[in-house]
C-alpha cells in the first residue's frame, strides 16, 4: 500500500508541473495552426495576384490588337469598290468590337479581383505579423517554465516507472482508471470514519483492516484505494 501511496505522490507532483504550464500549450499549438493557415493563405494570395497580373497584362495585349485590327479595318472601308465587300468589313469590325468589350469586361473584373486581393493580402500581413509576434512571446514563455521544470519531471517519471515495475499489473490498471475517472486522485487517506477522497461513509470492519494493514480497500462510492493517514508517503 505505501508504494501505491508514493505512486499518488509521484502523479500528484507531475499533475502539479502540468498545471503550472496552464493552457499554454495548447494556446501555443492552436496559434501555430493559426499562423500556418495565415502564411498558407498569404501565399495563396501572393499567388493568385501573380495570376491576374499576367492575364491582365494579356487582356490588355490582345485588346490593343483588336483595336489595331479594327483601325486596319476602317481603313480598308474606304477603299471598298461594293456593298458586299462592305457589309463583310462591317461583320468582321462588329465580331472584333465583340470580341474586345468581352475582353475588356474581363480584364474589369480581374482589375477588381486584384484590388480586393491587394487589400486581403494587406490585411493578413498585418494579421500575421501581430500574430508571429504573440507566438513568439508565448513559445519563449512556454520554452522558459518549460525547461525550469524539465530535471524535476525527468526525476519523478523516473521515479513512476520505479514505483509502477514493483506494483502488480492489475492493480496498476485499476489505479490508472481511477486517476483518469477521478481528476487524478486515486489514493486518498481515511478521515475520521469517511474517504477522504469523496466523504462517503467507510465501515468500522474496512477501516480497523486498513489501518491494521491487513487488507487492500477502495472506497465502495468513488472506487478510491483507502490507506490510514498516519502512514508516511515519503
């Protein structure tokens, strides 16, 4: 029973090390995934504004050679001898001036996409950069109370391993559904004639075993190992 009494101790000062991290951690990784995301989108952008510069700069090309088309086409009108020759010019001038207000409504849009981009990347940067900094305080906090208490979690998950390899396998495995059932505590001494775990009355018979050293108890509410008070968990 003192060894499953030391266990306890053991895990209550590791529990006690990851309550001084806090939510850190976590914080830490969530604005990791954050920061990623950003810098994924930021690039994504960056990309997507290489794009439209190019087919911009394309519409922009193929319109001034419709227009030179178009230019070349009236000059040709008047040197038509007949209407067919005429009307065909006509066609062909009307199927460029279509093909260039289509252009141009493209190149509109992409002129739009690529403002409304320019002010989203804009945007993120300053997101990203408020962010990276915030990550980076909260990554050298986290390295700091991290290495303070790395010798001291070394030594006790040494001394767990210890303690686990003299105890038997099954009590080993109840112990740790208890710990995980209730909030890490799965050892608790008898208070007067109560657990000291959940308060639940123990019988007078459990009680003169448990101190007598006689039996192994657990609480019949809250499932915790029972151990007399005045036995020493150093």
């Amino acid at each position: 029973m003192e060894k499953l009494i030391q266990l306890q101790g053991i895990d209550t000062k590791l529990r006690d090390l990851n309550d001084l991290l806090g939510d850190l951690p976590s914080k830490v990784e969530l604005l990791n995934q954050q920061e990623e995301s950003k810098k994924n989108s930021l690039s994504e952008g960056k990309k997507r504004l290489k794009e439209l510069e190019v087919e911009t700069k394309k519409r922009e090309r193929e319109i001034a050679q419709i227009d030179d088309k178009i230019s070349k086409i009236k000059d040709q009108l008047f040197l038509v001898t007949n209407n067919k020759q005429y009307d065909a010019l006509m066609t062909e001038m009307d199927h460029f001036k279509d093909k260039k207000s289509a252009l141009e409504s493209e190149t509109i849009s992409f002129l739009e996409e690529k403002e409304e981009l320019t002010d989203s990347i804009k945007t993120l940067e300053t997101e990203l950069s408020e962010l990276s900094d915030d990550l980076q305080q909260r990554r050298k906090k986290l390295e700091s109370a991290i290495s303070e208490s790395a010798d001291e979690k070394l030594l006790l998950e040494k001394q767990r391993k210890e303690r686990v390899d003299t105890l038997d396998v099954n009590i080993i495995s109840v112990y740790d559904k208890v710990m995980g059932a209730r909030e890490g505590l799965a050892v608790v001494p008898i208070v007067g004639s109560g657990c000291g775990g959940c308060g639940a009355h123990i019988p007078p018979q459990t009680i003169t075993e448990v101190r007598a050293g006689t039996a192994m108890h657990r609480c019949d509410m809250c499932g915790r190992f029972l151990y007399n008070e005045e036995i020493s968990v150093n």
